[in-house]
C-alpha cells in the first residue's frame, strides 16, 4: 500500500511528533487499518514533505517526522471563479480543480445562481483530502463567497481573466446567434503569451444574464473563450478549460507558460 499523505497544519520539522487531526485518525484506523509503527508522508503546505511514523495513544494518533521526501514547489497561479452549484457538483468540482493544480478557488454569486449557501469551511476539507491523494504539497485557497461585481472589483488588474462565454449577443436566438461569439480558448492563450498568473471563471447552470455578460466584457483584463460548439455543464466546463490551460500554460509541459 501506497504510504498514506496527511496534510498538518504547523512546521515541520524532522525529528518532531505532530498531532494528527481526530478525521485522520479515524480514516487511518478504521479505514486504511494502519499500525503503529506504519510509515506515512506528512506536508504542511510550506515546508515540503516528510516520512513519518505513525504513534497510536488509544483512540489518538501522532506522527513523527523523520527525513523530508520532498522540497516545497509552488503550483502555477491559476486561479478559478465559479458560481456555485449543487452540494455535490460543487463538492466534485473543488476536488477535480484541486487534482487538476488551481491555485485558489473564489465563489462568487451571480444573477441565475441557485446554490443558496456555500460553505468554503467543508469545500477546504474537500480540497485538502484531494490535495492528500494527488500528492500536491500544498491546498489550494477557497475563498469566501463574493458576488460577481465584489468578485470583479478586486480582482488584480493585471491578471487575465478568462470568461468561459457560451453565449452570443443576438437576443431571440438560440444559444444568442452567431454574433458576438468569443474565440476558442486555445487561440486566445496563443495570442496572450506566456503570463505570471491566470483565472478562469464560469457561470452557473443557467449561464450568465445579458448585463453580467456586458459588464465582463467591458472589463480590460477579462478574456471571453469558446469551449467549443456543445453547452457543457457548469463543472465540465471548469474541468475542460482549466485542463487546457495547465496543458498550454502551466505545469503540464507548457508550450505557451
Ligand atoms: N446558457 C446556458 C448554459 C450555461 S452552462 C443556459 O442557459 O442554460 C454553465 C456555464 O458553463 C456557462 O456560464 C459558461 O461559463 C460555461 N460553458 C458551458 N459551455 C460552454 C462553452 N461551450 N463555451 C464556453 N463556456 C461554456
């Protein structure tokens, strides 16, 4: 079996005993049925990552921190903005964007959005047990819910932000028509060039009204992007252009990075 990887909160540091949460503890005794004695790999988000042994006291559990395994990387800044969605596509989301390297997650609130609340403390357990799984050093950021216009206001001005835009401007047609259509995502990455940070956002299930589209248009660091002739769902979509942005961007070999 695969050494199991715990994320812990806290420097790290060999030769210290860290303490285990009461969630690891229990997936690692009941779950995986770990030992005492068991190796297991420990990361803290800053410091790298460390073998460890695992210490069992009743019902609690400690690791002790041996040699590092790994040097601290960063991952690059690609953050993604999503209306939310149901319980558990936004669940399914969080974990894929996690596997997939995004940086930070920012939830924002548009007009069509039905998700009623967010919760980012459930979405950051998510995040980090995929983070666990997927050997990523550290978890990326959820952030608390905004509305669109907050989202937007503070947004850095010099990062591009690629608007995931299904639609075109011809109001009685289907899908909106064929004007006012933004290019594929891939011509668009081509022609920016090689940038320090990115986002993607994408709307929610029912799409982005007429005047969301408008003021994301206006915008000078928003980039509208096609991803291709079908109406994906909300989570396909994040799925579909952040992979084609690590592929062409970031740190998945990276013609255009
Ligand atoms: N307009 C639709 C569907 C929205 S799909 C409706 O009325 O139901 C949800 C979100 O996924 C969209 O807001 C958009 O950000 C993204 N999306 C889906 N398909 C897309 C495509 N082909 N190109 C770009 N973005 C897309």
């Amino acid at each position: 079996m695969q050494a199991p990887r715990l994320f812990v909160p806290g420097p790290l540091e060999a030769g210290v005993t860290v303490a285990l949460s009461a969630d690891q503890a229990h997936k690692l005794l009941h779950v995986l049925r770990c030992k005492a004695g068991q190796r297991v790999l420990v990361f803290n988000g800053c410091d790298g990552e460390f073998a460890a042994c695992l210490e069992m006291t009743n019902k609690a559990c400690a690791a002790l921190l041996g040699a590092r395994t790994r040097a601290q990387t960063s991952v690059p800044d690609l953050r993604l903005m999503f209306a939310p969605l149901k319980r558990q596509a936004n669940d399914w989301l969080v974990e894929k964007a996690t596997e997939l390297g995004v940086a930070a997650l920012q939830p924002v609130l548009t007009q069509r959005c039905v998700a009623e609340r967010i919760r980012p403390d459930r979405l950051r357990l998510i995040a980090q047990a995929s983070a666990e799984q997927c050997e990523r050093l550290e978890i990326p950021a959820v952030q608390e819910a905004l509305t669109l216009s907050q989202a937007l206001h503070a947004w850095p001005r010099g990062v591009r932000l690629l608007f995931a835009d299904e639609a075109g401007d011809c109001p009685h047609a289907d899908w909106g028509g064929a004007a006012g259509r933004a290019p594929p995502l891939v011509g668009a990455l081509q022609s920016l060039g090689p940038q320090p940070a990115w986002g993607l956002l994408i709307g929610p299930e029912g799409g982005f009204t007429p005047q969301e589209r408008a003021e994301l248009r206006a915008l000078p660091f928003v980039v509208p992007i096609s991803l291709g002739p079908r109406i994906l769902r909300a989570e396909t979509a994040a799925i579909a252009g952040l992979s084609l942005m690590q592929a062409l961007c970031g740190d998945w070999g990276s013609p255009y990075g």
